[in-house]
C-alpha cells in the first residue's frame, strides 16, 4: 500500500519506497522506514497532501505520496486508525 492511497486522519508506518529515485531532501526531513504518520488533510484534486509526524507537518505531492510505501496502522475493528 503506499500513502497515496491513505484518507484523511489514517495512520501508518513507513516501510521504504517503490523506486530510487526518491527525493533525498525527503529523507533529509525525516520520511524514513519506521516513521510514524497521520494524514492531516488533503488539498483540492488531492495533491498536495499533508502528514503529522515526529511532532512535524509536511505538505507531499501526490507522486511523492505514491513513491512511499507503508504499512497501514489498523485498530481492533480492522479499520485503519
């Protein structure tokens, strides 16, 4: 699943990225494996999208977010959180 794919106030974990070409200045800013996140909200047409996380917000684009890949955090009625 990647975090594109997620809605508003979902959560997840992230597990790597669908390709190299990554951002590097991403990674300066702490998108790393094992960071957790929320989705705060979303912009007109979905792009951009903005995440909580490390006590941090971050504004993605739409093909950034479909480059993240992540495990989604589900709570004990098999929703994501």
């Amino acid at each position: 699943m990647y975090l594109s794919n997620l809605k508003k106030g979902e959560k997840g974990i992230i597990k790597g990225y669908r390709n190299e070409e990554f951002p590097i200045k991403l990674l300066e800013l702490g998108i790393l494996p094992g960071v957790k996140f929320e989705v705060l909200f979303f912009s007109i047409f979905h792009d951009p999208l903005c995440i909580s996380y490390d006590k941090s917000c971050l504004a993605l684009r739409k093909e950034e977010a479909e480059n993240i890949i992540i495990e989604p955090i589900i709570n004990e009625n098999n929703k994501i959180c």
